[in-house]
C-alpha cells in the first residue's frame, strides 16, 4: 500500500501545512520516483515542472505530452 511506503507525507494535510508555511523558498528532498505514485505529489511535481522549478534526477514522465497539455495526467 503506498501510504506505508510514504508514511506521514501521503497525508494531504501534512503536504498542504508543508507547501503552504514556506514565505520565501521551497526546497524539497525526497525521490520523485516514489513521491510520484501520490496523486498529490505528483501534482506537485508536475506543476514545479511545468514553472521550471523542477531541479534533480530526470522524472519518468518528463518529456510525455501530458505533461505539456492541459489534460488530466494519466500515468
């Protein structure tokens, strides 16, 4: 089950309260390879994406037209 691979950051609320206290700059650590499976990270991770604020490892779903549409993902 994934929320036990992602223990307390699967939760909405806790990602919410995390990307809503920063005032300035938001850095997070983590591996997009598992925070991807969450619908919510990877909403995360596609919009940061999508601003060009996407720094790290190459994502699996980089370069699909998903991604650059404004359709629903669907990986």
């Amino acid at each position: 089950m994934i929320e036990e691979g992602l223990g307390f950051i699967s939760s909405p609320n806790r990602i919410n309260v995390a990307l809503t206290r920063a005032r300035a700059l938001l850095i997070v650590v983590g591996d997009p390879h598992l925070l991807k499976i969450d619908s919510n990270w990877r909403a995360v991770l596609i919009d940061c994406v999508r601003r060009n604020a996407y720094l790290g490892c190459d994502l699996p779903f980089q370069n699909q037209p998903a991604i650059n549409s404004h359709k629903k993902e669907v990986w």
